[in-house]
C-alpha cells in the first residue's frame, strides 16, 4: 500500500488564534511582610525561586558597587564560605545565578522541587549575611577586569557602550558602564554598605515558578517569613534627568578590525506608554523577526550582514529604540542608507495588508508559544508587575495586534521615527 507524498509546496491550514489565557501568580505576604509571588505549574519537578531586590545601577551612587555587591554574594556568607556554597549547591543538582542589572538585581535558583526545603537556609544566609572576604573580593576584581578587556576588543561591545553613554550621558546609571578603575575604587565597606541599604527583606519580592504545591508557602514563611535582615524602608527611585532628542554621529575607533558595528536609536518610553504596543508592532516590522524589513533588504537582498535586529528596550524609567547589526567594514555606509530607507519607507508608505496580517499571525503565535511553562509565565508576571500594570496589559496586548492599521503604523512611524532624533554609532577601523 503506497502512501500519499505530502506535497511540501503547499502551506497546512491555519485558524485564527482568539482566546489567550495567560496563568496568574498568586501573591500572598510572608509573616515579615516580604511579597511573595507563585505560580505552580508544569509536570516537571523543577522549580525556579528568585529573590527581587531593588538594588541595580539606578539606586547605586558609586558606579560599579551595585554589580559588585550582587556578584559577591556567592564569595562568602557569616555561615557558609564560598567553597561550601559552591559544593552544597552542587550537591542537591542546583544551580545558582546572580543577576545584577540597570534596576533590579536577583538571586535565582534552579533546583528539583524536592531539594527546594534543603536548599533555603543556604540561600537566606547568601542573601542576609555576606562577609565579603578580601580573597574573593580581589578574584572577583581581577576576573571582571579581564572580562572586560576581552570586550574592549569586541565592537559590538565598544558600540553598545557609546551608544548608551550618548543616549543617557555617561553619568546617567542607565548609560554608565563598568571600567576598571571603578572596579579598583571600590572597597569591600563600598559593597557592605550597598548592601545594607538596598539588600533587605523590606527591598524584595520572591517568586517561586514550577511544579509544586501550596506548602512551599509554608516551606518559604518558616525560612523566610520569621527573619528581618538590615532593616531599611523599600526603595523608591530618585528622580534622574531624562534623555534630550537630538542627532548624534559619533564613530568608535578600533583599529585592525575586518567589521564595523553599527548601532543607531532613539529615545522613547517605557512600557506603560499609551502608545506602547503601536511602536512596539511598528518596529517588529522594521527589524524584530526574522521576516523583517531590514533582514531582508540588508541580510537578503544585500548580504551585507548575517543579522541586524531592531528592539524597543524598556527599562523601569525609561525606553529607547535600538537597531543594531555588524558588517564587514567596507559595506558600513551602505547598510546605514539601506536602514535609513527602511525607516522612511515607513513614514511615507503604508504597510500593505498582506505583511500586516504575517506579522500578527507571528505575534499572535509567539504570544501563544511563551505561555507553555511556569517559567515563562512567571516572566510574563514580572513584566507586569516590576511596572506597576495588571494582567490586563496582556489583554490589551492582543486587542492592540487585531486592531491594528497600516494608517495607526505610518502615523506611529512618523510621530517617533524621526531622524532627527536618531543617535548613530559606528566602532570599527
């Protein structure tokens, strides 16, 4: 008996994607009042719990001490050396990040759900009580030092860098970077300070996502819930000057390089900007998938690039626009005119219907695709609600794709999507 050849020439069916449902976290407040988020999920035994300070850049006033204090916090505790940390981790399979950033930093843990009750006295005693050993505080320097002077040979990281500093202003914690005469100036009563300050159980939020029950509430409130380390207020953010619109050309000299890389953008908003989720499908068009405007003209079409990309960043105060792509060095004029078109083809051409539809048809899809496991859901969770916003952002997420117009994107186009506005780097030879 023959079977049918499926004829691969022709696309499956396809049916309009109309109901969304994205699973909530349950928020309840430990005895101490720490905020305490889950969503319990998923048929794997695995469980990932963070714990949320507000604590990155934007609240330290020595740059480089808020990336220094999250690091060393697997350098040493009042109970546990590091070496200790490191084997008892290993022991129950787990594993440990530390996540420092622009305004929040974190300790994550990734376990099986049965470790998770043996695992918490060794992370509250992480977080609560590091001693911030001198040996590990200069290992942590000198490592941090050569990784950074592996980057100051990469032009991707030099054009980052730049492009930041011209956007915010290098005093900005937004637009600051690690250099190593910060990292040398920074002392361990630096980090034991920021610590104290910004590390506490007044400061943070834990989230638990995975599979489970409801007595890991219980297993958290008895570890957790009973202790009140470096008692300080939640921090508010201190009021910092915006960026100012207006053109910037600068180039990065790197000399021997076979690449440039080009990074060009503009200051927006954050995410709960009425105007969010218009600019936000307006620039997936110009270069946020695959099948976008500039991976076809640039990488397609021209060969100029293996990528280019265009992303709106929203941090917590606030949001830019950023293409960014790396060429070989003698096509770097010509992929900036080819960008440019691409930007004003937007402003003065409506997107047709037929592209519109494919990029709601992808939108729709990826929406779809993150809501699988407890983990992205949990993400999901934090997008919301590190920004003040309910799950109805989600709601109004998918309303916004459905509606949307070619006219509501060229009017977009035209209200944010202004060259002379537009910040743009080249680091290269």
């Amino acid at each position: 008996m023959m079977t049918a050849i499926l004829n691969r020439t022709i696309a499956p069916a396809s049916q309009a994607l109309d109901h969304f449902e994205v699973a909530q976290a349950k928020t309840r407040l430990l005895d101490n009042g720490i905020p305490f988020h889950s969503i319990i999920s998923g048929t794997q035994p695995v469980i990932r719990l963070e714990i949320i300070f507000n604590a990155g850049n934007w609240y330290e006033e020595k740059p480089g001490v808020a990336f220094l204090s999250s690091k060393m916090l697997s350098g040493g505790s009042r109970n546990f050396p590091a070496k200790e940390i490191e084997e008892s981790i290993a022991l129950f399979g787990a594993f440990m990040e530390l996540n420092p950033g622009p305004d929040r930093s974190s300790l994550t843990i990734y376990a099986l759900s049965r470790h998770l009750q043996s695992l918490l006295p060794l992370i509250l005693n992480i977080i609560s009580e590091p001693v911030f050993p001198d040996k590990e505080l200069d290992n942590l320097k000198n490592i941090t030092i050569q990784n950074l002077k592996v980057n100051l040979n990469k032009t991707s990281y030099l054009a980052n860098v730049r492009f930041k500093e011209l956007l915010f202003g290098e005093g900005h914690p937004y637009g600051s970077s690690l250099q190593e005469k910060r990292i040398l100036n920074s002392t361990k009563e630096d980090l034991s300070g920021f610590h104290k300050e910004y590390f506490n159980y007044n400061n943070c939020d834990i989230i638990l996502a995975g599979n489970g029950t409801e007595d890991f509430f219980k297993l958290i409130n008895n570890v957790f819930g009973k202790a009140k380390w470096n008692s300080s207020d939640r921090k508010s953010a201190k009021a910092l000057s915006s960026f100012t619109p207006g053109a910037k050309k600068e180039k990065v000299i790197k000399e021997g390089t076979l690449q440039s890389s080009i990074r060009m953008g503009t200051g927006l908003f954050t995410i709960s900007h009425p105007d969010y989720f218009k600019t936000f499908i307006l620039i997936e068009i110009l270069g946020g998938y695959f099948g976008s405007r500039l991976m076809k003209n640039i990488r397609e079409d021209k060969g100029y690039t293996y990528g280019i990309n265009a992303s709106l960043i929203c941090l917590k105060h606030e949001g830019y626009l950023t293409i960014g792509t790396d060429v070989k060095k003698e096509f770097t004029e010509d992929t900036l005119k080819e960008i440019k078109k691409e930007i004003e083809i937007l402003r003065t051409i409506a997107v047709s219907n037929e592209e519109l539809e494919t990029v709601k048809n992808y939108l729709l899809g990826t929406f779809l695709s993150s809501l699988n496991t407890p983990f992205s859901l949990a993400d999901k969770f934090k997008t919301i609600y590190f920004n003040e916003l309910g799950y109805s952002f989600y709601d109004n997420y998918i309303k916004s794709i459905k509606e949307i117009t070619p006219g509501d994107l060229q009017a977009t186009a035209n209200k944010y999507l202004i060259p002379d506005n537009f910040i743009e780097v080249i680091a290269g030879s």
